[in-house]
C-alpha cells in the first residue's frame, strides 16, 4: 500500500506542475461555477479561490485519507478485511476505470478523487449501520456534494454507480466480522475518536465551503 501511496503522490505532484496547472483550474471553474446548486453557498468575491483551493485539497486529501485508515486498521489488527477498499480507492488514480474516459488531467484527477472519496464515504455509511460507529471518523458528505455539483449531471450519477458497484462487491467478499473488528467497535464507543482526531488533523479539516439545504426549492439527486 505505501508504494501505491507514493505513486498516487508523485503523480499528484507532477501535475501540479505540469498539466494541473493554474489557466486549467481556472478554466474548468468558469466552466461549472455558474451551474452550482443554489444551496452551496460561497461569497462572490470568493468564490472562484475557494473552488480552486477546494479541488486540489478534495483531491490530494484521497491518499491522506487512505494512509490514515491503513495505519488505524494495522494498529486495529483488522488490516487485512479493510486493505480490499484501500487498494480500491488507490486504483482508481493508478489503473482508472474505463467510466473515466478521455478527459483533462485535471478532470481525471476530480473524478478519480470523487470515486475513492465516495468509496469511503459509502463503506462508513455501511459499517455504520453494521456497528453504530465509522469505520474512520471522517465526514466527507459536504464535499462530496460539492465536488458531484462540480462534476456535473448526469456524468457524477454515473460515477455514484460505479461506487456503489464496487461497495456491493467489497462486502459481499469481506465482511467486518471477527475479536479483533469487535475490540476496535468497543473502543471506539466507549472513547470516542478523540486521539485520533488529534493525531491525524486531516480527518477535522474545514474546506470552507458551506451548505445550506433549508430554504432549497429545486432539491437535488444527491
């Protein structure tokens, strides 16, 4: 996994450089800024600064998340059930599924990140409901929205398929059963998350963009 975490990096940092570069962020944000749903929230003046630092943080947050699940299942012992997902969410950027298609760097990158977030939101939701916890304390619900209204209809709906393909198909071959998964769900409920919130900041960070579903007229597929 940490090879497949480098990798994922060093392509990351080469796009940075290179192709994701800032006329290309700014074009794909011209393009789709004016398409938000109403409900996303953003001052004016700001808008198009917090979109940009949005999609390169909701991307390069993709291997921060999944080294952090992989340090807290080795430690949980329970490694070796949740490698399957991780392995998954990493493939989307090194072996793209054919549902990415011929796309900007940039765009492929959006849509790989969209895929493994949307990946670990879906087996937190199910674990969940399996145990009364997450199997990570994340919450990526928010920017996931943002990032499906960034994508766009119907393609992102299409993307959600392919997650869900994949979640059906990673529990139907592994389920969170066994000591080690029912230690982990007892500590868990009885102290909470505290330490390791405070060890890995990047599962608390606030992406400034905000939400608010109250006074919505259109509703959303999402």
């Amino acid at each position: 996994m940490n090879n497949k975490l480098t990798q994922i990096r060093s392509l990351m940092s080469n796009a940075k450089q290179h192709a994701c570069a800032p006329a290309e962020l700014s074009q794909l944000l011209s393009e789709r800024v004016s398409h938000l749903h109403d409900a996303i929230k953003l001052p004016p003046q700001e808008a198009s600064n917090l979109l940009a630092t949005f999609i390169i943080r909701y991307i390069s947050q993709v291997p921060e998340f999944i080294e952090v699940i992989c340090q807290m299942s080795k430690e949980a012992g329970i490694y070796d059930s949740v490698s399957p997902l991780l392995h998954i969410a990493s493939d989307y950027f090194l072996t793209p599924p054919d549902i990415i298609g011929n796309h900007s760097q940039l765009e492929a990158f959006l849509y790989e990140a969209y895929l493994a977030h949307r990946l670990l939101e879906e087996i937190n939701d199910r674990f969940i409901g399996y145990c009364g916890i997450p199997l990570a304390p994340m919450d990526m619900t928010r920017a996931n929205v943002v990032a499906h209204e960034l994508i766009g209809e119907p393609f992102a709906n299409e993307l959600d398929q392919a997650v869900l393909f994949s979640a059906e198909l990673l529990l139907d071959q592994h389920s969170f059963a066994g000591d080690n998964f029912q230690q982990y769900i007892t500590m868990h409920k009885h102290r909470g998350w505290s330490l390791e919130l405070e060890r890995w900041p990047c599962l608390t960070e606030n992406l400034a963009i905000v939400l608010d579903f109250n006074n919505d007229s259109r509703g959303m597929s999402h």
